[in-house]
C-alpha cells in the first residue's frame, strides 16, 4: 500500500467549515535541549504547513507509562503523542495503552522510494512504537579533576582510589545494574543472563555498594551537566545529548568517557483510545515528523543519531555553531568502539521487580 499523508484532505475540510481557532495537540517529551531539537525540527515546521495545529508541550516522558495508565483507568487521555524509550514503549503496547503503527502506511517512505519497514529496519522493535533517535548514556568527566590520566574505561567510575570525587548516577536500575556486573567481571554477552536472577541482581547492588556514599543521584537529564558544570562530581552518567550542550555548547572542562556507552532508542508512541479525528491528526503529525528530513533535521540541534537509514548522509553540521555533528554521534565509529546493547525486552519483563528491589537498596 502506498504511504499517503491522509489528513491533508481533512484539514482542509476543517479549515473550510470555518474552524476559528488552532486546537491544541499535546506532545509529550523530556524537556531540555532535546525537546527544544523537537521543537526545532519537527513542531515548528508542522505548525507552519498547519495553521489549524497548535502544538502544546507536556515533559512528563519520564512518568509516561503510569499516566497512560491512569488516564487509561479515568477514560480521559489527555495527550495525543508522546515521547518514550523503546522498553516503556514496549510496556505500553502489551498493556493495550498504545495502538499499533503499520510501518509503510502510517510513516513515510525513504527518498528512494524504500519502506519505511526496511529503512528503520530493526529498530522497529515493537508494533506501537517509532524510533526517532539512537542515543547513549555514558558518562562525562571534569578534565581538570582527573588529573593527568583521564579515565578511559566504564570500571573508572568504581576506581575510588585513582579518582577521588563524587560520581552521579541515574536513580533507578537500568544501566547501573549492567555496569556494576561488567565491572564484577561478568562478560558483556552474560549480563542480561545473571541479572535475571536474584543472585545477579544481588552482586550488581553489592558492586554499587562499593561507591554508594560516593554518589549523587538524579532523576532529570539536566542534573549530571549542572553537577558537572559546578565541579560538585568528578563524573557522572547522563545521554550523550546532554553532554554535547554542555562541552561544545557550553564550554565546560568536560571531556566524554564512551567506553560501554549504552545504546538506546527513542520514539514516539500514539496512546490509544484516541477520538479519531485526533487520531488521524497524530498519525499526521507522525507521518510527517518521522520522515528522512526530518529525522536528518533534528541532528543539527543535538548528537543523536537518526533512526532511518536514510538520514544518516543528511546529517551535517549545527545549526549555530557549525560543527559536524557526525563526530558527536554515539553511533560514530570512533566512539562506538566499545558499546553495550540495551536490552529491551529484559526490562520490559524485569523492570517492575528490580525497580523494588533498587528502590529498598537506595532506602537502606
């Protein structure tokens, strides 16, 4: 079936019988300089080619999952599109709570005529979920609280004695779990296989043990760039993007440590239970926000990389400072030497009962 943009038609019906003002459309995502690339490279230009469109902000990306599923139990969804990362996508299509996308009728094809199946390839990793961006967390670290041998390897994060100093970390399992077993001596292909047991999960929180009273934890993206920027840690753990803004935006001594950077996805979801005139006005905002430009657009406002295929060459230079930005992609061959695969269907399955298990470790 060939792609069409099939709410074209319908705006402008809308438009002819008279509709006096915008209607908001709600997006949610995660706030900072990727909400503001968003803003940039998708909601701008929509609203331009859609006058009839007012998109409206939510940054609740974070806490998507429970409030889907609490407005999911009021019968009221509020949001129209919204901004996760692939396992809480994955979470929410099994519960129901978001609909299914087919690839090459609700998203656009490549230039060259290539579905949209094949030039997002496998990061279609779930039937509800559309990959925008690859991205990383991997840790920033102050160059001048380092001393002269910067550190080069994720186990530098648990060398107390080499580099003294405060670190910061997500508070919630995922990524810590993993690193804290790869430093335990656990081979990277075996991670996910010792951390599905207790006794797993037992030795990744006895390695964090080591560093606990070192660490600082945040829950916003912005903390670890703003801990960096006022020398309150040594390093810490946030998204490549994040530390992008803050070494060549900013200025800051921060240098990046990509050793075991761990690759993800994020994407859009369209929550279900939508009317369908929202619906086919998200399926529109979708088809066009996704598409090879568009994806290739938002590279020139913040280092992630692009999920199509497609928009890989596009990619060029930021939009003000006018660097290229292919150095500063997780995905770049250069920093992408060592690299841990973020299992998604892992936490899909496991991510309720470690959060338990975390959140008990961090009150004791």
């Amino acid at each position: 079936m060939k792609p069409t943009n099939f709410l074209l038609s319908a705006a402008a019906a809308a438009i002819t019988a008279g509709a006096a003002s915008a209607e908001d459309m709600t997006l949610v995502s995660w706030g900072g300089a990727y909400q503001a690339s968003q803003q940039k490279a998708y909601a701008e230009p929509y609203m331009e080619m859609h006058p009839d469109v007012n998109i409206v902000w939510d940054e609740s990306s974070a806490e998507a999952v429970a409030k889907l599923r609490a407005m999911n139990e009021a019968g009221n969804i509020t949001w129209d599109v919204v901004d996760v990362v692939a396992s809480d996508a994955i979470r929410l299509c099994d519960e129901g709570l978001a609909m299914e996308i087919d690839p090459d009728t609700h998203l656009a094809p490549a230039p060259d005529g290539t579905p949209a199946s094949e030039d997002f390839g496998d990061l279609l990793v779930s039937e509800c979920f559309i990959p925008q961006i690859v991205y990383s967390t991997t840790f920033g670290y102050r160059t001048d609280l380092v001393g002269d041998t910067p550190p080069d390897d994720i186990c530098d994060v648990f060398d107390l004695e080499a580099y003294p100093g405060k670190r910061s970390l997500e508070k919630r399992p995922i990524n810590n779990m993993e690193w804290a077993l790869l430093c335990d001596g656990v081979p990277k292909d075996e991670v996910y296989d010792v951390l599905a047991t207790d006794e797993g999960q037992d030795r990744a929180l006895k390695k964090l043990d080591t560093i606990k009273d070192s660490v600082v934890w945040w829950s916003a993206g912005a903390d670890t760039p703003q801990l960096l920027a006022d020398g309150e840690v040594v390093m810490g753990s946030t998204y490549n993007g994040r530390l992008f803004s803050l070494i060549e935006e900013q200025k800051q001594p921060v240098a990046m440590l990509w050793d075991a950077q761990v690759f993800d996805l994020d994407g859009w979801i369209i929550p279900a239970g939508l009317s369908e005139e929202r619906k086919q006005r998200a399926l529109d905002f979708i088809y066009f926000a996704t598409d090879t430009q568009r994806l290739a657009d938002q590279a020139k406002y913040i280092s992630y990389g692009p999920a199509r295929k497609s928009s890989a060459p596009l990619v060029g230079k930021h939009a003000e400072l006018g660097i290229d930005m292919a150095p500063h992609m997780p995905t770049d061959p250069n920093n992408a030497k060592n690299t841990f695969l973020y299992n998604y269907e892992f936490w899909a399955d496991y991510r309720d009962d470690i959060d338990a298990k975390f959140q008990a470790w961090l009150a004791q």
